[in-house]
C-alpha cells in the first residue's frame, strides 16, 4: 500500500515505535499493580494504556522530527493521538477491531474484567480524533458505526491488496482431494489443530484425502504421523507458491483471523477456499458463491464441509474459475492507495 501511494506521488516515511524490552517490564509491572492480571501474551501488554501512550509519543515525536503533517496508523494499538494540538492529522487503516475480535479471541477468556474493561475504553478512545477511518471489509466499517458510533461519513471501506502469489492459469483436476493448510505463525488460532480434528474424521470416509501443512518450527509438534499429512516449514518461496497452484481446496479455519491474505492467494491461484462463517471470510467469498463457508468451530462440521466440497469436482472448477476473476478484479493495492489518498 506504502508502494502504492509512493506510485501516486505522495511522500511515504516509515515510523515503527517499540517498547523495547525494558519497555515491556515496565508495562507488566504496572499492569499487576493496577489490577490488570499478569501478562500471557504481547498482545495484553500492547493494548495497555501506558503501551498506547508510550507508543503514541513516539510516533508524535517522529513526525515532528520529519516535518510530517498526516500520520496513516495501520493499527490502533499506537493511538489515541498525543499531538492533535500541533495540527497533525492522524487517520486508521484496520483490518479488525476490539469488538469483533475479543468473542473469538483465543486468549479473552482468561483476561481480567477489569482488562477487558479498559481495552474497550482505550479503543473508544483510539478511535476519537482521527481524521478518517480506512477499513479492509464492510463489515469492519459497520462494526465501527454501530458498536463504536463512529459517523458513517468518517470511514469507508477501501478493501486490500494481495500478497505475493502469482495468478495461476494452468490446468487442474478438481477430483484430485488435494488440500492445503498455511499458517506461518499462530497455529492454533490459524485453526491448525482443529483442522487436523476434522481431517482425521474425512479421512475415514474419504481414505484417498490428501493434507500439505506449511506451519511454523513449533507447530510441527501438533500434527500427528499419518501418512496423508505433509508437513513443511520455511519454505523458498517459489515451492510455496507451487504448493498453492496445485492445491484444489484450502482448509483455513482461521478462528479469529480478521481478514486473511492467505484465502486471496488462494483464490488467485484457483484454489476454492473453506473456512468458518466469521470475520471477513464471507465478505471475500462473496457469501459462498467463490467458497464454502462452515457456521461453527466444530471439527464434525468442518468435516462434512470438506467431503461436501470435494463430492463435486465440476462445482470446484467453476467456484475457482470465478473466485480467481472476483479477486484479480477486486483487491488491489494500487486501488486501496487511490482509495486511501483521495476518499
């Protein structure tokens, strides 16, 4: 996207504030004295208060050093803004937000109330004084409308871009049960384990299924010996690519994944997608015309959804032949840029 506006002309600095490890300490520290649990993610210690102000004076600092006038923010755990009095103007691309994402978060249920509490307060808060709010989905924006009260003339939805796959127009023998699972990090919240759940179960009526897994170092430790599973890890890229193009269904069941590049690169390379009815998922999917969409994070579920999908090869072909052409015509970065600079 940063290519994309630099393409348009406009000057782009980056700015990347960190705690650093000191930093960290100081941020657990004050969370245990205030009542807000002790630390089990670095996530829980970036969405605390004393992280967000921290993290917003740099980012003040370095625009002032800059000379720079409007700050994009990619996220919202470095905001409020601490320099609105200067004349700065601050705006928000997100792909998510705290409302959407804690029911499915991994991790929520183990936060304090009292934590919990103040990331809803602090994201009220991020969200107070931007200039405009960029969203990747719809649904983001309506999210933001009717959770946080955002005026509807104050964010708009601009989509995204892909990733580096490369558009694959070759053949492809859809009754070849070939699936395909990436998550280079989070394996569990990626759906990794219950993904395996749920193979297991297809398998059983299904012995020829066929599962490539490119996960972590760490990951490997969950995946089970079966001769139909495949495990890769840090994989050059090109074999990776290769590994997309000759998959026929991705299996991503992304339990709290708000948006996911990996069901774009898929679509782009003619490989129908799976995954749960959440997030921004429908919305690439087009409500299930290019995807097949399962309602719960139920292996059983999931498990019928794979042998459904793969029970018509011809249903697959044209779902990849019209998912590839909605995401070439529909995600692109050059557009988001556009969107962005002249909303």
């Amino acid at each position: 996207m940063a290519d994309g506006l630099r393409r348009l002309g406009i000057t782009v600095h980056g700015i990347h504030p960190q705690l650093g490890t000191a930093g960290k300490l100081q941020v657990a520290a004050g969370n245990l004295v205030t009542g807000r649990g002790r630390p089990i993610s670095g996530e829980q210690l970036l969405r605390s208060e004393l992280s967000r102000r921290r993290l917003a004076t740099q980012i003040a600092q370095a625009a002032s050093r800059l000379g720079v006038g409007h700050v994009l923010h990619t996220g919202t755990l470095d905001l409020p803004a601490v320099d609105l009095r200067q004349g700065v103007k601050h705006y928000l691309y997100c792909d998510h937000s705290w409302a959407l994402a804690q029911p499915h978060h991994i991790e929520a249920a183990r936060y304090p109330r009292k934590a919990l509490d103040a990331y809803e307060r602090l994201e009220r808060q991020a969200l107070s004084g931007l200039e405009h709010i960029f969203t990747f989905g719809a649904y983001v924006r309506d999210n933001l409308i009717e959770h946080y009260g955002v005026r509807p003339d104050r964010v708009t939805a601009v989509g995204s871009g892909m990733g580096r796959i490369a558009p694959f127009f070759g053949d492809k023998d859809y009754a070849r049960p070939s699936l395909l699972f990436v998550a280079k990090h989070y394996f569990r919240a990626k759906g990794g384990v219950l993904l395996l759940d749920a193979f297991q179960r297809a398998q059983a009526m299904r012995p020829d299924l066929r599962l490539t897994i490119v996960g972590d170092p760490h990951s490997r430790a969950s995946v089970p010996q079966n001769p139909a599973v495949t495990f890769h890890t840090q994989l050059p890229w090109e074999t990776l690519q290769r590994l997309y193009h000759e998959a026929t269904l991705l299996v991503q069941p992304m339990l709290n994944d708000p948006w996911g590049q990996v069901y774009l690169e898929a679509q782009v390379s003619r490989t129908p997608v799976l995954g749960l009815r959440r997030h921004g998922l429908p919305e690439i999917v087009g409500g299930g015309r290019y995807g097949f969409l399962v309602d719960d994070a139920d292996p059983g579920l999931l498990a019928d959804a794979i042998l459904d999908a793969l029970a018509d090869p011809a249903r697959l072909a044209r779902m990849a032949t019209e998912g590839q052409q909605h995401a070439l015509a529909s995600y692109s970065w050059d557009a988001v840029a556009e969107r962005i600079a002249f909303p």
